[in-house]
C-alpha cells in the first residue's frame, strides 16, 4: 500500500500529486522531530553521563519550526485543522461545503501572504547573516523548508477549495 493512497483516494492528476508531495513532506516533517527527540534524549542522557550536546537548544528550536511548518500543508489537505464543529454538527451538506470553500481561500490568502513575508525575511536574515550563537549555523536556513512548506499549503488549499467547490455542486 503507497503511503498516500489515502490522501489520493477521489483524486487525480495534479491533484493526487499534490497529495503525495504533501504527505511526502509532511513524512519528512515526521523524520525531523524525531531527529529532534533523539537531540533531547541525547541531551537528557548527556547530563547523567557528563557529556554535552553542544547546540541541543538551537537545534531544537529550528527542527521543531521545520517539523511544524511542514506538516501545515498535510492539515489543510486532509481537512485535521481545528474546528469548531459544535456550530455546524446540523449544517446541511452545502452549508459546510460553503465552509469548507472559505476556509480554504483563506488558508490560500494568508498562506500567500506569509509566502511574501516569510520571503522577505528569509532576505533579510540572509543580509545582516544572523547566525545561531552556538553552532553559528545561518539563520536562513530554516526559511528554505518553511517557504517550501508554505509553497505546499498554498497548493493544499487549492486542491481542498476544488475539492469543496464540486462537494458544492453535487
């Protein structure tokens, strides 16, 4: 079984490729913040044993902003966001397909927004070469995989709008 048969069910074309790239990404995301958990294991097993990770902090605080980023497109594409379902338990069938298709506009207007200031800042970081304290590694860095990450949302909301455009229609 492909690990985004789930995701691509109904769908096809670019549409099931966006599923997989984001699943795929979002499995990435995954990766990382067990890389991270294993850091603060290492960590934690370092102050018992009297050795140190140097940088355990740094390295946390960007692997966990990767990680989170990463898994935003995932949660718009499989509809996870936090919901308040309460208001729309006896919503008909169009009602929250007109629901479904504004969130997901603004998902791809704000997801567009910080495209552009994530961009820019991304820039700036890069100009004034702000680096960790510790590992010196560039601040920038962590930008690249967010921006992808939010390259990937933007896609996400525009395959979760189609998908509740037509849920409309029919």
């Amino acid at each position: 079984m492909n690990f985004a048969d789930e995701e691509t069910q109904g769908r096809s074309g670019i549409s099931a490729a966006i599923a997989r790239l984001v699943t795929g990404w979002a499995l990435l995301g995954g990766l990382l913040l067990l890389a991270v958990v294993l850091v603060n294991a290492a960590t934690v097993l370092g102050g018992i044993f009297g050795f140190a990770v140097p940088g355990d902090f740094e390295l946390t605080e960007m692997g966990v902003a990767i990680a989170v980023f990463a898994f935003l497109p995932y949660c718009q594409l499989t509809d996870a966001n936090v919901t308040a379902d309460i208001f729309t338990a006896r919503a008909s069938r169009p009602v929250l397909g007109v629901l479904r298709a504004l969130a997901s506009a603004i998902a791809f207007g704000f997801a567009a927004i910080l495209l552009w200031r994530m961009g820019l800042g991304m820039l700036d970081q890069k100009a004034y070469n702000y680096t960790t304290t510790i590992l010196q590694i560039p601040i920038w860095w962590a930008f690249v995989p967010a921006l992808i990450s939010i390259g990937l949302l933007i896609a996400a909301a525009a395959v979760s709008l189609s998908d509740a455009l037509r849920e409309i229609r029919q």
